[in-house]
C-alpha cells in the first residue's frame, strides 16, 4: 500500500468531473487500499478518487473512531434523499477549513462493491453528510461552493494566509 498525494485547492483538477468504473480487479482493489491508507493518514473520514488525481467514480469512508468500518462506493448514486441538516464540515482538500453546510439527513444510494456488486446503502447523520460530500467531488464540486460568495472568500483567504505561514 502506499500513501496517495491529496490534491489542495484551488487546484484545478478538483473540478473534474470522474468517469465510471467499468472494470472491477487487483488494480482497483489496490487503489481502494491506497484511498485507504491515504486517507487514515491523513486523519480523514472520507476521500474521494478526484482528490487524489484519480478521475473515476470511487470513494471510500470510515466514520468510525477504531477506523474497523470501512465503506467503499463506487460509480455511487443517490436514489433518495430525506430531511435536512446543518453540519460543520471539513475537507482533506482545505486544510484547517471548516464551514457549516446544509444537505439531505438520511441518503439511500445504490453503488458497486470492489468486484463489481451491487449495493444499496442507507445512510443518516454524518455518514450521509460525508456520502454525500465525497459524491459532490467525483461531480468537480466542493464544499465550499455551498457557501455564499463572501463566506467562501474569507474562507478562502484565510487557507491561503495558512497555506503561506506554513511554507
């Protein structure tokens, strides 16, 4: 397994849209491991296959303190959406950034397993948020497009003044 480079926004990349899956064998079973192992490292709870320069419909997440919950969708959709939340999120693609979006409360999403099965997963509360989150990006989409322009500007000013103290 090896450690996966995460893309930082504003790289472009992140707004590519990801192709479907259409072959389930060793080499995506060892991306998933890669997506895995990158995103544990990098304390994450979801990742999505866009970030790491991979422009297919994969995504992973493991919302669980003892990281033993893997969940692996791929070439995922959501069959339906129910309620409404507000939830702080954050993104491995914006360092230190955090801003409280609104999205569905309870998801059910069909999606293939890693040999090509198909699944349907029913998700509520953070799990749907980070489903959710992580489907925007295979989409080209990010979190903080939910946010106003002002919101979102001073976000943005704040990573890169971030971005600088640390270089």
């Amino acid at each position: 397994m090896s450690i996966l480079t995460i893309l930082e926004f504003p790289d472009p990349r992140l707004r590519t849209v990801a192709a479907p899956v259409t072959v389930f064998d060793a080499e995506l079973k060892q991306f998933l491991a890669d997506m895995y192992e990158t995103m544990y490292a990098a304390n994450g709870v979801g990742l999505a296959a866009t970030q790491v320069n991979v422009h297919k419909r994969v995504l992973v997440a493991d919302m669980s303190e003892d990281r033993n919950e893997p969940l692996a969708l791929i070439n995922a959709e959501i069959l339906e959406k129910d309620g409404q939340q507000v939830y702080q999120e954050g993104c491995l693609s914006f360092p230190g950034i955090y801003a409280d979006v609104t999205r569905a409360l309870k998801v059910k999403v069909k999606a293939h397993d890693v040999d090509g099965n198909e699944i349907i997963v029913e998700a509520e509360g953070p799990l749907a948020v980070c489903i959710q989150h992580e489907m925007d990006h295979l989409a080209g989409k990010v979190f903080v497009d939910y946010l106003s322009p002002l919101k979102r500007g001073m976000l943005l000013k704040r990573m890169e003044k971030q971005r600088k103290a640390s270089a």
